[in-house]
C-alpha cells in the first residue's frame, strides 16, 4: 500500500491497454455472472458435488478432444454437457447420491489420463485445462463464451421462477404440475456449460469457486432471492475483475487471487454468520 | 368433493392398496392413520395424480385426478432442507406463490397480498422475517403450512403435520388447522401416526392397514372389530381418560404399537 493511488490507477490503465487483459477481463465477467446466477440454485437445490463433478468430467472431454483434433473448450462442452443430462434425467437422487457421482467422476478423470498419455505433448496444456489460463484467451473464444453464456443466461432466467417452486418445496411442485424432471434437465444442461466456461478462468480444479463461491457466500446472509442473486453476481465479480488485477501487479496467477479472495471473504461470512445466527 | 371408488394403487408391480371406497363431503375434516408403509401417502398421490390407479376411480372437484389441483393444497411429508441459506420464511412462502408459471420470481401486488394473507392464516407473521433454517419444527410445519394454503384451496392434504413435533406444538398445529377450516370453508384431509390429537376436531376417520382402507365415524373405524379386520390380526381398541389406545394382542404382529 506504498504506492500512491495516481500511480496505481496508472499502472491498471498500462495493463488494459494489452489485449490479453481486457480479454481476461471480459471472459472473466461472463464467467462470473453465469456462474453466480447458476450457483445460486446449485446451493439452494445443494447440488455442488454435481458441479464439481461435471468439471471433473470435462476434463475427459478437454483431453480427449485434443486426441480427435477438437478445441478443448469444445470437447469439455459436449462431454459435460452429455454428462449433465444425463444426471438430470437420473433425477434428484442421483444427483444427491454421493456414491454414483463419485464413482462416474474417478472413472472419468481416469479415462482423461488415458487420453493425456495416448495424445502425446498434450501434457503441457493439461496445467492451463487443470488450473485455466484466463490470459490466454482468444478472440474466437470471447464469441463463443458470449454466445453460450447469453444463452444460457436467458433460459435460466426464463425457468427460474419454477426452479425456484421445485428447488425450495419439489413434492409440492410436482402436484402443482410443474415436472421435476424436464427442470432438471435443463438446469444440469446449463450447469454443465456454467462449468466450462468457468473452467477457461479458473481451471477445472477450481471451477467450484466461481460457481459455489459467490453464491454460497451470498445465500449464508441474504434473506430473500433478489438480494441473494445480485450479491451474489457482485461477489462474482469483484473477485474476478480484482483476481485479474492483482495477478498483474504480483505475476502471480489470477487463479489463485481469484479462489484466495473468495476464500477470505467465506471465512469472514461464516464467521459473522454464526454470531448473528446465535443472536436470532 | 371426493369421491374414491374400489381404487387401486400399485407401485412397481406390487399392489399397495386395493378395493378403497369413500365418498367426502364439502367442508368435512378427515382424519387418515395407519401403521408406517401403509399407503396412506400413496393414497394422497393417487388424489393428487401423481401416480396411476391399478383400478378403480377417484374423482376431485369432479374431475379425474391432477386435474383440479389448483384448487389442492399439499403439505409433503418431506421438505426441501435449507440449511446454511438466510432465506427468510417469507420468502420461502413467495418463492410458492405463482411458482409454475415461466419467467421471473417477481410477485405482482395482489401476488404479494396474497403472501401476506396465508402468512396470517398459518400464523407465521412472527417469524417470517427469520431466516427459515434457524427456526424450530413446528415453525417450519407451520411454513409449510402457509405455502399450502397460497391460491385459496377447496381440498387440503397434509401429509403428516404433527411428525416430530413435541405435543404442545402438536396441539397448536391441530387448532391452527381447525381454524383454517372454520374460517375458509376447506375439506381437510389430514394423515397423522396418533389418533388422540385430533379426536376434538375430525368428522371422520380412514383408516389404512393391509392393503385396504375403511372409513366411517372414529367410533366405528377404531374399533377392535373394524381394525382386526383391517390388519387379519387380533387388534384391541382401549379406550381411556378419554384417549384412545391400539394395541396387538400379539406384541410385533402389526405396527400398531406405534400407536401408543
């Protein structure tokens, strides 16, 4: 904190004037924003080991598409994205059930091994797939992180009025005719592209933090939906845009600001949340 | 308002229940008991539509099953655990109101009025504003309770209101809902494990055991005769201190121990 903030406001306008910044910068918002609004239903529908798996998954899909000469961002798409709905037509239980959820992802991540040896030279890119390389962001990537997260976006904004009814009380949803299982479909669908797009951020390792993250910190205080939304999307993406910066300034990576930022801000969340809970 | 004729439920190929007749009246305040695994929730997923009749035929309001279940509220045995989330009790209630409808949670004002209105029938005005997760529960029965009155409802099912509640709570989720019935008017039906919470408050009885179902006055259905038939064992309905008592003449032949 040395500096003077003229200088500090300097350097930031130095650094957006490269391109791979200002790239950084807009896929990391996309991210953001999708994966704040979908996290918020992945913590109230408790979902987030499917998340996590279907991260996991995508790994297989990124490795392999590099064996049939597919983009990473591509494969880790169709795999997750077939993954999530099949979890989705497996219905709730499945998606609950620790043990099928695990046993697919370790089976999974096993067959991405497989692929990484059998394509080889790959190595090298699988750190930038684990652990994301958000500078490395190409144009071509910016559209299609665009395109996929205004369409998904949209469609959860459009059911999220009844995936709000399912996820808070299903049983009486479902007697209200809403299907349980149509939703839940479409919400894994979409969860599994919030997953890799939040994976060209954060890497697939990390992609919980974008997801689980915001939402889960801001569903610990916020007492109804609204608040609880746009916090959550506010979390998300201050701890992009300063992760981003702050890899900058220090060189080192956005990853680790990103999940180190949302890690403090958790920790105080749970903290003054358990003293305000007792008073109640 | 309800009428079950010879209905028959199966699930997964094994007959759950078989030959159920009973014919409910506007207004009338039914008591369903049986032993655990009965089929009593079955029951009310056949008169809701949720699962197909083997046989038979059960019309609501009229109408075959799942049709008329805007005008049905449902209290689930089950309910969806917040645990972790400050989402308040209200907003839980608002989340129900209009929830299959496509688009946005947002609430008109005769949407939010009418929040307001099941908020103040299940007497939950006390503790909307609390987060849902830090409250005790007959408060969160009582939750459910309001989000199962949104949309003014002609039939109310509640399937286990009184489960895990201590018996004062017990007490007042009964003369909350006796009250609900008295100030809208609504056919009740109302699945418990004990029949002494309600003996006050019931028009009449079904009782659910062994595949089939009688209904009729708590004096004739809870009776030795009627019950033994029911499980195919000896049963003895006790009456006493004006409580009643189920007990097997055989300690483990039936459930209905659990009555006690």
């Amino acid at each position: 904190m040395s500096r003077k903030p003229r200088t500090m406001i300097e350097q930031i306008h130095y650094y957006l004037s490269y391109d791979f910044v200002r790239n950084a910068l807009i896929a990391g918002s996309l991210a953001a924003i999708l994966g704040a609004v979908v996290g918020y239903f992945v913590v109230i529908r408790k979902a987030s080991f499917a998340a996590h798996a279907l991260a996991h998954i995508g790994f297989t899909g990124a490795t392999g598409a590099a064996l049939f000469a597919v983009s990473p961002l591509e494969g880790m798409l169709v795999i997750s994205v077939l993954a999530g709905v099949i979890m989705g037509t497996a219905g709730n239980r499945l998606q609950r059930s620790d043990l099928a959820i695990g046993m697919t992802l370790s089976f999974c991540l096993g067959v991405g091994t497989l692929f990484l040896i059998l394509y080889k030279g790959f190595a090298g890119q699988a750190t930038a797939i684990l652990f994301g390389n958000i500078f490395g962001v190409s144009h071509l990537q910016i559209v299609q992180t665009l395109f996929l997260s205004a369409i998904s976006l949209g469609i959860i904004l459009l059911v999220s009025r009844k995936l709000l009814f399912v996820s808070v009380q299903p049983n009486l949803a479902e007697a209200r005719g809403v299907s349980l299982s149509a939703l839940s479909i479409v919400f894994m669908a979409i969860l599994a592209i919030s997953v890799t797009l939040a994976s060209q951020v954060v890497g697939i390792l990390l992609v919980f933090t974008l997801i689980i993250g915001p939402a889960g910190i801001a569903t610990r205080f916020c007492r109804n939906f609204w608040s609880g939304l746009t916090t959550s999307v506010v979390i998300g993406l201050m701890a992009v845009w300063s992760g981003i910066l702050l890899a900058c300034f220090t060189s080192w990576p956005p990853s680790f600001w990103i999940t180190t930022i949302l890690f403090v801000l958790y920790l105080i969340t749970e903290t003054v949340c358990r003293f305000a809970f007792r008073m109640e | 308002m309800l009428a079950i004729t010879d209905a028959g439920v199966c699930l997964g190929g094994c007959d759950i229940l078989q030959g159920v007749n009973a014919e409910i009246a506007p207004g009338e305040f039914i008591g369903v008991f049986g032993p655990n695994g009965a089929g009593k929730s079955t029951l009310m997923r056949g008169i809701l539509g949720l699962i197909p009749l083997c046989s038979g035929t059960i019309s609501v309001l009229g109408e075959p099953p799942g049709r008329a279940n805007s005008l049905i509220g449902y209290l689930p045995q089950s309910r969806a655990s917040l645990t972790g989330t400050a989402l308040t009790a209200r907003s839980l209630v608002s989340a129900v109101e209009g929830g299959n409808r496509w688009g946005m949670p947002w609430n008109s004002r005769a949407a939010r009025a009418e929040v307001e209105r099941v908020i103040a029938l299940a007497g939950v005005e006390e503790y909307a504003d609390r987060p849902f997760s830090v409250l005790s529960g007959g408060e969160k029965q009582r939750v459910a309770l309001a989000q199962a009155l949104l949309g003014q409802p002609r039939l109310l099912i509640l399937d286990e209101p009184l489960a895990s509640l201590d018996p004062r709570n017990q007490m007042r989720m009964v003369e909350c809902i006796a009250k609900i019935k008295t100030t809208t008017g609504a056919t009740i039906l109302f699945i418990a494990h004990d029949v002494n919470p309600l003996l006050g408050v019931m028009d009449r009885v079904i009782y659910v055991a062994g595949g089939r179902a009688a209904i009729g006055s708590t004096n004739d259905v809870i009776s030795s005769a009627t019950l033994s038939k029911l499980y195919g064992a000896e049963i003895h309905v006790v009456r006493a201190e004006g409580k009643i008592f189920i007990v097997a003449a055989e300690g483990n032949v039936t459930e209905a121990a659990h009555h006690d």
